[in-house]
C-alpha cells in the first residue's frame, strides 16, 4: 500500500501494509458494520501504482501552478512528490504571506485537492516545512475524494531559515534513510542537533550530501528550481465593440485571424495540425468547429480554404460576440525545398497529396480520409484497421506492413458488413450449398473451395465460428459464403467484384 | 491506358471481377509513382483482398465516402443519400485534380454527363488515371470515359484435365476466367471481345481468345492519342 484514503486510514489502513491485510482489515470492519445502524458497507477500492502516471498529473499541477508563480518546478528526486514555487515578490499582490497561503489552500480545495504548504526563503527550510513543519507532522495527505483533508500550512514569514528548521526532525533535511538511520541511533533528533557538530567530523563520516543537504536548508548553498514550461498556446480572438449580425464581416475577421495566428506559429517554427474555432453569438449557443490537418503547415490560404468550408457550413445563430482561434495540436514545421521539376518519385509524403487530404478530411470528416493497416486477426472483418491521416497519421508510418496471408484470390473485395443471409436451395451433405439466391438470381455452384474453418477464441465477447467457402457459379461468378456453425444458417460475405 | 483518362469498367451482375481488373489497373498506374486513391461510396472495399492482389496499402488513401459517424450528422441526416452521393463525386473530382495521385478506383452510383465531363477535365489537367467501377446498367448513360469496358464472368473453365482422379473439394484449375467487351474507345474500333484468364497463383493474367488484350488497349491508347493530337 503505497497511499490510502481518509476512510481507510480511520478502519485501520497504513501505509507500507500488504493489500492482502488491506483486504483483511476492511472484511473485518465491513462485518462489524453490518449491524442495522449502518447501511453501507466498507469496500477496498485498489489502485496499481503507476509512477510515470504520477509524475505527468504532477506536472499537470505543476502548469495549473503557474497562477501563483512565474517560476514552477518539481523536486529534484527519484520519485517526485513536491511542487516548488519561487513566490519571491509574489506575495504581495495577493496580500501578505498568510492570505497568500489562504488563496493558495482555497485554490487546491476547490480543485478538491489536499495540499501542505511550506514558504521559507531556502527551498530546503520550505520543503522540510511543507513535510514536517507544524501542523503538519509527516501525515500522508492523498488527494481525498471528499476533498476534505486540509492540513494548514507551515509557514515561516519573519524568521530565518535556520530557527525554522531548529526543531524539525533529521528527516526533514531529504537525506537517505539509511544516513537518517545513522544519525538517530548516534542520539541526534533535530537538525538544531546537527548543527551544533563540528562540520568536518560529518563531512568525514557521512559524505558530502549531509552537508550539502544541511546548507541548503538554512541558506548556505544556493538552489535551484528547474521550471517547468507551460505549454505554448496559440491563439487568436477579436472582441467586436457591438453584435456583429453581418456573416460577411466575421468571414473576413476570421480570415485576419488565421493570418495572424498562422504569423504567430511561423516565427516559432511550429505548424498548425488541428485548428479549434469558437464564434460566440448573442443570446445563441457558441458555434463550434475544428479542421484538422494532415502535416504541419503555416499556409494561411490553404488553412484559411479548409476554415472556409467549415464556417460555411453553420449557420450564424445570432450576431457574433466574440471570435476566436485555437491551434490546439501543433508540431515542428519541416522545411521543404521546393523543387524545380516535377520529381519522378511521387509518394504520400508530397504537399500535394497533404492538400488533397486535408481538404477531403474537412468535407468529410477526420475518420473518412484513412490509410488501411493489417491486421493479425482471423475474424474477416477486423483483418484491417483504418488509420487516420489527418492529425499526424503519418508518423504510424513506420510501423512494419503486415503482409497478407494466403492465396491471390481466397479474398473478395468487397465485403458485405454485416453479412448477408442467404437463400440457400440445395446443399451437398458437410459441404458448400449448390444452389441458392442471391439478389433475385438463382446461382448454381460449379466450382468450390473450402471450407475453411475461422473461429475466434473464447475471450472475444462475439466470438465467430464459421465454415467459408470460395464458390464459383455455372456462369463464372464467384462469391464467398459461410455457414454460421452456432445458427446453422449460410450467410453471403463477400462478392469478388 | 494513357495518363489523364477515365476508364470505365462496368461490370455484368455481381461477382465478376470487374473492381478486381481495375485494382490491377490502378496498381500497374502507379508503377512510375504516385498516390492510390480508393473512394469507398458504401464501406465495402476490403484493403486485406487488396493487399493480396498486390495493391501497396501504405501509399493507398482510402476515402470513405459513406456517412457513419460524422460530426455534422445533424446537417447529413436530412438528406443522406443524396449528400453520399455528391460527396462521394465531389472527393472524385478532387482525388483526380491532384497532379501526385496516379489513380483513383472509385465505384460512382450515378454520374450526369455534367459531373463525367468535368471528372474528364480534372483527370487530364492533372494527368491521373480515373477508374470507375460501375454496373452494366450504366451502358445507356453517356460517357465521357476514354475506355468503356463490360467485364462478364466467361464461364467456368472447361474441365478438360484430370478431374475424376481429384477429391472434388480440390479444383482442378486454378484460372478465373472474365470475358471483356470493348464498349468504347475513342477513336478505336468497338464490340471487340476479349477473353481472359487470371492466374490463381501468380496473379497473371493472360488472354485466351481473341488476341492480345494489353495490345489491343495499347492500340487503343495510341489510337486515343492521335485522335487527342
């Protein structure tokens, strides 16, 4: 057990516990509560530890952080926990420390998130704060459902770092627990104790860490947050000085605006890939719309083409408010040089077809404009997969080509979905039908192939068992058709057209 | 087949191998380069039967024409068949307008002699070969297609080798054989009959009666030319 809930902890759940105790722990409390005053019952919701999944919604916090500081980063350490915030100078545009604090604490709250706060002038005196500063005595914190759990905040506003961090515990100083085990069996409790040791007597025994560790908690040694860099947006809004009813005039402006926007992203060598439009009306709902865009691009005639179809499509509800532009996914802009004759090797990769996409993918939607992958799959219909061009298909690209299996023709390319019953009005004993209907004509079977037996496995929620044979009628036509073993029914797959 | 042309391939009732040849066609297009394009009006194309048929799937734009789960579907459901089938001629159009697409394979439901002409036009401003599977019914429709072919199933192969000493689930050839009908050709010679074969195994097709097929389309390409000239 990693981290626990308040609810768990209050039934008797710690962390470091082995789950199967967990478990253990919370039956027996689910039995004891099952007396008629309680109706619900305790049950053990478990979570698998996912380091890297903690550390990107640190991050996230860490780019929410940026309201209360210019400067955000996370802890140097293994497995980050900490946020630090250099506030120099910050504080008083929010009052003072304490209501600074206040903000700060309401702020994790209402994002339903327990916070501990610690604010000195050292990073070290304010993370040993933060973990073991007053009120606050190294209780784990998790982000509670009930959002409840608020431990105050130690915060040290006059003082220097040193007494802040007199009377806090060795651990607070972020050194290994072997070196913390080290100095408390030597009788050291507080860093006050350690700081009353001689300097070279320490740095002898245990390293240079401990010293440095020590420095930097009372403001020795310098040091330094690596930020973190919010993430660049890109945008471009125009708020009209009355409601603008003219559709005319918010094309044009829209126009303007992607101009700019593409301007703005050229100078930073980014591309455009997906562009989100907002056009908030008067008294109506926001109109919404997005174009995506298969390789970056900071041709505004080209976006301005696709944006055009779109808007055209929407009706203006009302007189526009407000209008607006995103580029929500943007990449690198790879720089090509144009060449001088038509080059004899014409591929997917060339502007040209990235146009052509781009264009038919606004008309029709994303989802329609694809590049079909194999698939190792025995089930016919799921034999592909349909990968989207636009937003960055190509970098799927690489992927190795599955290579078909089997023979030239055991395939029909056209394949109905979902199958077609079949007419069926003779069948060979254990055998393919010889003669059935199919769109009104009867169809004598001259020449068969199979069966060939596609079953898929027991996990498949719709599992499929099924016997298919490649037919050739009396004319020469050829279909592929099954019989369904569970419904016992022939069923017409495929049509080779 | 000369860059910059439509060729029509009609085929007789289902199951004749019509879309086939004009995959074989469109992948022998882009031999010399270029983009495949395959607009899929009814969501039926299988890429897995086309990979097999030696069609590369990673240099194939497929384009699904048929609205099924669309942003706009409020906008779409009013008249769904009929935006389909406009949308389905207007990503044609656009397909065959773009200079680096070698062909495009599409399957058009209805074409006006409008909507040909200007697929013509687009298909020879840009020099792309446009391959339009359609049903034989379309015979009595204009064309603005360079080629007009009618693909129907010859038959099965006359069993003239051993079959008594095979099981009968094993077939005794491994040929498909397809009947094509010259319907129109411009500035060529019609009604001419043409009877292939497909190899099974290797994918070859060779003719059977009536000559060479790839001579007589190759006369009939010049013969295209000189009459363009």
């Amino acid at each position: 057990m990693l981290a626990c809930s308040r609810a768990a902890r209050q039934l008797g759940v710690q962390v470091d516990l082995p789950v199967a105790e967990a478990t253990a722990l919370l039956r027996r409390a689910g039995g004891a509560a099952t007396g008629p005053s309680s109706s619900h019952k305790a049950t053990l919701h478990l979570e698998t530890h996912d380091p890297a999944a903690d550390r990107i919604a640190l991050v996230k916090l860490a780019t929410w952080c940026h309201r209360f500081s210019p400067l955000v980063g996370l802890e140097a350490a293994a497995a980050p926990d900490t946020l630090l915030l250099n506030v120099t100078g910050v504080t008083p545009l929010f009052g003072s420390e304490p209501t600074f604090v206040e903000q700060v604490t309401r702020r994790f709250q209402q994002q339903r998130l327990g916070v501990r706060l610690g604010l000195s002038d050292t990073v070290g005196a304010a993370w040993a704060l933060a973990h073991f500063g007053p009120g606050n005595h190294g209780e784990p914190i998790g982000a509670e459902f009930n959002g409840a759990e608020f431990n105050g905040a130690g915060a040290n506003s006059s003082g220097s770092p040193e007494i802040a961090v007199e009377r806090l515990p060795l651990a607070a100083l972020r050194l290994p627990d072997e070196t913390v085990d080290i100095l408390e069996r030597l009788g050291l409790q507080q860093i006050g104790q350690l700081r009353e040791l001689p300097r070279v007597e320490l740095e002898s025994r245990f390293g240079p860490q401990l010293l440095r560790r020590l420095d930097q908690a009372v403001g020795g040694v310098a040091e330094l947050i690596q930020p973190i860099q919010p993430p660049q947006e890109f945008t471009a809004e125009w708020l009209f000085e009355y409601p603008m009813p003219q559709r005319r005039v918010v094309e044009r402006l829209l126009r303007q605006l992607v101009e700019q926007l593409c301007f703005t992203l050229a100078e930073q060598g980014r591309g455009m890939l997906r562009l989100e439009g907002r056009t908030v009306c008067q008294d109506a709902a926001t109109l919404r719309w997005e174009v995506g865009l298969f390789r970056p691009s900071t041709d505004a005639e080209h976006i301005w083409r696709l944006v055009e179809t779109q808007f055209q499509r929407l009706s203006l509800p009302g007189p526009a408010i407000r209008v607006s532009l995103c580029a929500s996914h943007h990449a690198r802009l790879q720089v090509r040089q144009q060449e001088l004759f038509d080059q004899p090797q014409r591929n997917v990769d060339s502007p040209q077809i990235a146009t052509l996409v781009d264009c038919l993918a606004s008309q029709l939607g994303r989802a329609a404009v694809v590049r079909c992958v194999l698939q190792r799959d025995a089930q016919p219909e799921r034999g592909f997969r349909d990968v989207p061009l636009v937003d960055g298909g190509l970098r799927g690209r690489t992927a190795a080509a599955q290579q078909p299996v089997g023979g030239l023709l055991d395939r029909p390319l056209q394949l109905l979905d979902p199958p077609q019953l079949l007419e069926v009005l003779a069948v060979a004993p254990d055998g393919p039908p010889l003669r059935f209907c199919y769109l009104g004509t009867h169809h004598d079977v001259a020449r068969q192939w199979g069966p060939e037996r596609i079953e898929t496995g027991w996990w498949r929620q719709r599992g499929i068992r099924r016997d298919y044979y490649r037919v050739e009628t009396a004319e020469g036509r050829r279909f592929w058709l099954f019989r369904c073993l569970a419904e016992r029914r022939w069923r017409l797959h495929g049509v080779f057209d | 087949m000369s860059r910059g042309s439509l060729v029509e391939w009609l085929g007789d009732g289902p199951g004749c191998g019509a879309g086939m040849l004009a995959l074989r066609a469109a992948r022998e297009a882009c031999r010399e380069g270029g983009a495949l394009v395959v607009i899929d009006p009814q969501g039926h194309f299988y890429p897995p039967a086309a990979a097999a048929w030696g069609v590369d799937l990673q240099n194939t734009i497929v384009v699904r024409t048929a609205p099924r789960q669309q942003s706009q579907g409020a906008r779409q459901n009013q008249e769904p068949q009929n935006t389909g089938r406009n949308q389905g001629q207007w990503a044609l159009d656009q397909a065959l307008r773009c200079p680096h697409v070698a062909a495009v394979v599409a399957w058009p439901q209805q074409l006006d002699s409008r909507a040909f002409r200007r697929l013509q036009l687009a298909a020879e401003t840009s020099g792309s070969v446009g391959l339009l599977v359609r049903s034989a019914a379309a015979q009595r429709e204009p064309s603005w297609a360079d080629l007009r072919l009618l693909v129907s199933p010859a038959g099965p192969t006359a069993v003239s080798d051993n079959r008594n000493n095979r099981s009968p689930t094993e077939p005794a050839t491994w040929s498909w054989r397809l009947r094509i009908k010259l319907l129109r050709c411009r500035g060529g010679a019609t009604q001419r009959t043409v009877e292939l074969e497909i190899d099974e195994r290797t994918g070859d097709i060779h003719a059977t009666h009536s000559g060479n097929l790839a001579a007589q389309l190759a006369d009939s390409a010049v013969d295209s030319r000189q009459a363009r000239a």
